[in-house]
C-alpha cells in the first residue's frame, strides 16, 4: 500500500492533517509526520531527518508521497531523498497537492489499493472539490458526464452531517472495493453526476442530512457494489442519525438489542463491569499576593517540577507505547515552556497580585477556550492536553493527589474524559475498555489508547456518566456501539468477535516468534533490511532472526566531512548491541553520482547507475572504505557481524577490498584493539556479471546475497524510476530466477550460503521459489516477516523446489505470479 508523509512547519499541524487523514480511512493507510524543529524556543520550521524518518516509517516498494506545506518544507523533503538508498528513493514522490486537501485525497485514494500514480493524481485534483463547492468555476467535465446506462437505485442520507469528510470516504472506499463504475449525484439539489470513485468528485456533490442521491453501477459486479453502498448508506456510516443528546439522563435503549453510539476510537471488544471515574474539581485559591516575586518563583518551581513529571511519563510511554505515541507528551512540555503563556501568567501575578494557582488556572482556561472555539476537531481536541497540563502544574501547586485511583479487579472505565497522562497510565490487564461522555477520535487519549491497545468508545454523551458502579456493559471500538446491561445474544457475538481477533492476533505473534522453516524442517533464516536502531528495534518486535542488510548511506550523505571511526562505530556497535549474537550484516557505503556528496567531489552523471558508486568508489577512495572497515570491526566482539560489498562486477574488485578488509584487521592488532576474527566478507549479487560468474566470485568470499531490486532493472534493461519501463524490472521475471539459481548453485558448491535481499525475498509468493532455488536467507522489510513465516510453514522444500522449477519455465513474471497462485491458492 502506498504511504504519506505530511510535511509542515509546525508540528501541530501535521499531526493535525494526519489525524484527519486517518479518520477518512480509519488508520488503514501508512501515514508518518515531520513537523516543527527540536528548538523550543523557535519550534517552527522544518528538519531534514524527520522528513527521513518519516519516510522510513511508512516506507513500501508501492510507493511513499510526500506533502509539504511552504517554503522550507520542499527543501527539506528533497535533501531527506538525498539521504535515502537509491532503491527507496525511487520510490518516493514529493507532491506539489494542497496540504490539508491533498492529504484527505490522498489517503483515501491510497486505502482502496490505488497505485502511486493515482495517490498523486488524486492529491493534486483535490482543490477542485472546494472550487467547485465555493462555485469558482464549473466543476470538472468528468463529473457532469451522465452514465450511459447501468442499474440504478435511490437512498435518502439520514446520518447527522451528510456526505461529510469520513462518511464520503467511506463510500469512496466500498465503491473502490467493486470493479464495476459507479455513479453518484445529489438528486435533492440536482447536481451533476459524480465518479463514486473519488473523494473529491463525492466531496462537490454537498449531500446533506434528508438530501436523497441516485447511484447508479455498471459492471460484473453492479449489483453487489449497490447493495454495499445500500446498506453503508442505511447503516448511517456508523453514525447516529441525530444529534446527540443535549442533557442527562437519557432513556435506557427501550430493546434488549439496542446500544447507544458513540465514536470508535480504539478497535476491539471489551465486556465487563462497569466504573465510574470522577475527576474531582481543584479548588482554586482566590487571595491576592502581597509578594509578587515570590509567587512568581513559586510558580517557575512548579513549572519545572511539572516538566520533570512529563519528561519521567515520556520515557515510560516510550517503553509501553513506543516513540511515536510518546512524543504527545513533547506538546505537553512545550506548553509549559511557552513564552506567551509564561507572560501572561506573570502578568496577572504582578499587575492583578494573583495568586500562582490563580493566575495559571486563568491563563490556561483561556487558551483551553480557545482551542474549544476552533472550527477544526482536530484542534478542538488540544483543550484537553491543555487541561492535563493545567492540572498537573495546579497539583503541584497546591499539594493536592488528583492521580486517578481505580479497581482492583478488571473493569471498563468510564469517565467524562480523560486526559492524555491519565490515559498513559492505565493498565491494560485491568482496564477491559474506555468509554467517555466526551471526546473524539483524533484526541491524544485515543491514540494513546490505541497504542496501549485497549477498546475504546468516546463521544457517547453525558447519559453515559449515569451507569451504576459494577453494573455490566460491552463495548466495539471498531463501530462506537455501547450496550449497558447486554443481552446472551449480544454477548456472545461480541465475545466471538474478539476471540477471532485474539486468535488472529495470537497466531500472527506465534508465528513471528518461530523460527523460519519449510513444512518439513528446511531452515530459512528470515532477517530484516534496517537503517538504523529504530528500524531494527521494529524489526525485532516483528519476529526478525537478525538484520541481512543494514545500509550506512545515511552516514556520509548531505554533510560536508566524511563520518569519522568513531562516529561509524557508535551507530554500529548500537545495533550489534541490540542484536546480540543474531547475525547483522552492514553494506559499506553506497553511493555514487545521483547523491551529493562534495567531500568526495563526485560529480553528477548522466547514468549514475551505471557509473562510478558503490565498491568501485570506494576502491578509488580507500581512506573511506578502510575507516568503515576498522568502525565495523571494532563494534563486532561478542556479536555476529558481517560484511559486505556492493555493486560488485568483477572478482579484482574483491581481491582489492579484502587487502583493504587485511589491512585494517592487522592494524587494529598491532594496536590492540579487540574485534571478532571470524567476522565474515561477503558480496552483493546485484550485477549479472556477478551471478554469470558465481562460481569464480565464491571461492573469495564467505557469502552472497542478492540485491534483486538492482539485478532486475539491470537484466531487463528497464529503469526502476521509469513509469514505462518500470513493470519489466520484476524479480520474479524467469531470466532474473535463473540468475539467481546459478548464483546459489555457485555458492552451495563452494560451501558458502546465500541469501536475497531485494523486495521480492519479501513478497509471499516469491519467497517460496526463492527458498526452492536454494536461497537460505530472506531479508525483507519488517512487516513482511510473519506473512513469509506463514507462507514457508505451508509447503515442504520438495514442493518449494517443484515450485521453483515449475516458474523457471515460463515466460514472464506475470506467468509466475498466477502459477503461484494458482498452485498455493492465494
């Protein structure tokens, strides 16, 4: 799937598009954010290495869009590509889409399995859809196009807002799902007939509570994509169909089958007793100072105690939820730490003699209604991490515990609302579920809640508040339905959903922790492709035996000195650490003429590909590629580190790297600096030259492994970066499975292993032929390692290597592919 990177200079922003974004397809799109810099007294701008960051967080061979707001933001998205690998490079876009818009477009279109190619175009139409609402120009030709013919029935919308943002991708996204076309238009306003298909063409048709549309298919599948629009339109997209209740107490539902609806915040069934949960209201001293000074330091105190307690919930969300979730609490520090705010505060302390609990409760409460007043949710939702930190300063303050106190048996939590460190807090083995009267979707309690994993319904109105302590309730977090007291029925299918999902989930985790393996026995050690500690830490989590290919570019790109020994060795004695005794193979650098790098005065070349990068760079500059020798082995004592070698063509290159490898292994000993003798040199396969001459090449090194993304592009003669061309650079063509047959037969006669490390060792219907070919290691992207796990347990190595035979006499990828398919029924 494609993913997103929101790009903006304030990271609020960002994260407030991406949010947005994630309501429109519920989280089912990759999307990573890199907003504000790290200065807090200057938080606004742009940074490179986030953008870098985020990138590799949603990184896929199916393509990475970028969306930037202004100014810097373009200059940073592009020296981020610098930074990257020439392989993930091509596969990232840089958008030129209205952020916001671009953004909603573009994640919708990426959830219904579009290509790269779609994701842009639809991001870059996205204004078109406000145009044509603000009625600025007519709207586009496609849209007013009437279909011909076709099956056609008519709904009224009833649910609260219409065709707003969320449901209208919903309808996009069950329209996408269907091969047939599929039409829409507002019958109610007489609107022009819009392409059902596209967020932006729903978006102009401004349907409205009580409007009525006609939608109209024409396909195989017509009646089906009718009858899944149907019942999405009847169900009110999972919204209520009125406004909610304005005041408690509201009636119980009047049937055993009824549920109140709140807002899915976080999927998942829980069932449970329910509690109660009432935050007690601070009393706010109102006496005024006579020692102004004093009060102030008083407060400053309490600010930094409070930035302490923020700083200590940070690093202990880091550890239970991971980096990206913590860093909610980076927000709730930096509002501490606000100028404006502080001055304020100091100004009703001095100019008015308020108290310090006073005067911060004031301030607060007026940036909290700020917020409050917004038109966008998203920032509608930051007055509760105002309150949490307003809170927090004002309990220190005043010496008062307001730290929540719960049950000591499991139970579903039920609050008005909570805030971002009450929710961080929580306990998943005892809280079943959260359901609040208040809240939405995209606040910092949600995700957080998401991230802890428990269910989560909010938004369910004040009635909710009125349950009785203990009394029995169940919640989905997948559809924001609540039932108090729940019927047998209701019950047990709930109960049957979550076991399904327990079980899913339980399978995938056990099948990530086996070892990888044939039906029969037959190893196959399954690592993971990093770039640094973060990469390898997920790699891990995601039931990784060790890392196949760790890439340094990063090192030595965008900086105008090359990396020293020590700051190579620091990078890579942390993942060794991480990693243990499991294997961790590390690519010297490489780069060449399509990166700059002014230290090395490359120059720009017409076909970089073909040019001077990689080994034979390095070769040229041996300084380089020794410090990175001597950095690597001084991080391998104790650990099971490997090397190898890039863009290799020809065995002299060998034979000169490993004098070079000699050389700084004889220096580190007459300087008496540890490092493991047995580490292994090793070369990628990624030339045909290479693997038409296997047989010469394994006699020199200890492995090989296959870089299936070069050796494709360079057998079919068809660049990666292409559109045109692109779809011939397959690894799964026959000519690049016969290459790799010759290049494991080479290594296998010689008594050495070999390995794959392009995209395709990845993909699950490769890995079985790759394994029948003899690979014995696959090293992919994290997330693929349980899918391929799973695969491999499915089939012996006889029927891998039947399998194998079988793809090396057809015609074409595409031919592979559907024989795979065919003959493992996926």
């Amino acid at each position: 799937m494609v993913g997103l990177v929101i790009v903006a200079h304030s990271a609020c922003l960002a994260q407030g598009v991406k949010e947005l974004a994630d309501q429109m397809v519920q989280g089912k799109v990759p999307i990573a954010v890199a907003g504000g810099i790290d200065d807090p007294d200057n938080p606004f701008g742009t940074d490179a290495m986030k953008v870098l960051q985020a990138i590799q967080q949603v990184y896929s061979d199916d393509g990475v869009v970028v969306l930037m707001d202004l100014g810097s933001a373009l200059l940073s998205a592009e020296m981020a590509l610098d930074f990257l690998p020439e392989e993930r490079r091509r596969h990232v876009y840089l958008s030129d889409a209205p952020l916001v818009e671009g953004a909603i477009a573009a994640a919708v279109q990426a959830s219904t399995g579009a290509d790269v190619s779609q994701v842009l175009t639809e991001a870059r139409n996205a204004l078109a859809a406000k145009v044509a609402q603000l009625h600025l120009e007519p709207q586009a030709e496609e849209a007013s196009q009437a279909p011909v013919h076709g099956k056609e029935i008519r709904l009224v919308v009833r649910n609260r807002l219409g065709l707003h943002a969320r449901p209208a991708a919903q309808f996009v996204s069950t329209a996408a799902r269907f091969q047939s076309t599929v039409w829409v238009r507002n019958v109610s306003t007489g609107s022009d007939w819009a392409n059902a298909k596209s967020i932006n063409q729903i978006a102009t048709l401004g349907v409205r509570q009580g409007h009525e549309i006609a939608i109209v298919a024409d396909g195989p599948d017509a009646e089906e994509v009718l009858n899944a629009l149907r019942d999405l339109v009847e169900r009110n997209f999972g919204e209520g169909a009125e406004s909610p209740p304005p005041s408690p107490p509201v009636p119980r539902p009047t049937t055993e089958e009824g549920a109140w609806t709140g807002i899915p915040a976080s999927p998942g069934v829980a069932i449970g007793p329910a509690h109660v949960f009432v935050l007690q209201p601070v009393a706010i001293p109102q006496d005024t100072v006579t020692d102004p000074q004093a009060e102030w330091e008083h407060l400053q105190q309490a600010v930094r105690a409070a930035q302490e307690e923020l700083q200590n919930l940070r690093a202990e969300a880091v550890r239970r939820v991971g980096e990206y979730e913590a860093a909610i609490f980076d927000a709730h520090i930096l509002v501490l730490q606000d100028p404006t705010l502080q001055e304020k505060a100091r100004s009703y302390i001095f100019d008015h003699h308020m108290n310090a609990a006073a005067a911060w409760a004031r301030v607060m409460e007026e940036t909290a209604d700020a917020y409050r007043h917004l038109d966008d949710p998203y920032m509608q939702a930051r007055a509760a991490d105002v309150e949490d930190v307003k809170r927090r300063v004002l309990r220190i303050l005043l010496g008062t515990q307001t730290e929540p106190t719960f049950p000591d048996h499991p139970f579903i939590l039920i609050a008005e609302d909570l805030t971002p460190s009450d929710t961080a807090q929580l306990d998943p083995a005892r809280v079943l579920g959260i359901c609040t009267a208040l809240g939405g979707a995209t606040s910092h309690s949600a995700i957080l809640a998401r991230a802890l994993g428990i269910p989560a319904v909010v938004g369910v109105g004040p009635h909710i508040l009125h349950v009785e302590e203990g009394e029995e309730m169940a919640l989905d977090g997948n559809t924001g339905h609540v039932w108090i007291r729940p019927s047998a029925e209701v019950k047990a299918r709930l109960e049957a959903k979550r076991e399904e999902w327990l079980r899913q989930q339980r399978r995938i985790e056990a099948i990530a922790k086996r070892p990888g393996q044939t039906k029969d026995g037959r190893r196959v050690e399954i690592v993971a492709n990093i770039i640094g500690i973060a990469d390898a830490q997920a790699a891990l989590r995601r039931g990784a035996e060790g890392v196949g290919l760790m890439r340094t570019e990063f090192l030595f790109v965008g900086r105008d000195t090359p990396p020293d020994e020590e700051e190579q060795w620091h990078v890579y004695h942390e993942v060794a650490e991480l990693m243990g005794t499991r294997p961790l193979i590390i690519r010297t650098v490489d780069v060449g003429g399509d990166k700059p790098i002014p230290y090395l005065q490359v120059e720009k070349e017409p076909n970089p590909f073909l040019g001077w990068r990689g080994i034979r760079l390095c070769l040229d500059q041996p300084h380089i590629l020794k410090t990175q020798f001597r950095a690597i082995l001084r991080a391998s004592p104790g650990h099971n580190v490997k090397i190898m070698l890039p863009m290799v063509a020809d065995v002299e290159e060998v034979r000169a790297a490993r004098r070079l490898f000699q050389e700084a292994q004889e220096e580190l000993r007459a300087e008496g600096t540890p490092f493991n003798e047995q580490v292994e040199l090793g070369i990628m396969v990624e030339i045909p030259a290479a693997a038409l001459l296997a047989e010469k090449f394994a006699p020199l090194v200890d492995f090989f492994s296959v870089g299936t993304n070069d050796l494709s592009q360079y057998t079919m003669a068809a660049d990666r970066t292409n559109a045109r061309v692109a779809h011939l650079a397959d690894g799964l063509h026959p000519a690049v499975l016969r290459l790799i047959r010759q290049a494991a037969d080479a290594a296998h006669h010689a008594g050495i292993w070999i390995g794959v490390c392009g995209e395709i060792a990845g993909d699950p219907l490769a890995a079985p032929i790759l394994v029948g070919l003899g690979v014995d290691e696959l090293s992919m992207n994290p997330p693929a390692i349980p899918r391929v796990k799973e695969v491999l347990l499915s089939l012996t190595y006889e029927e891998a290597q039947t399998l194998a035979q079988a793809a090396l006499t057809q015609e074409t990828a595409q031919a592979v592919r559907r024989m795979v398919r065919e003959r493992l029924h996926v």
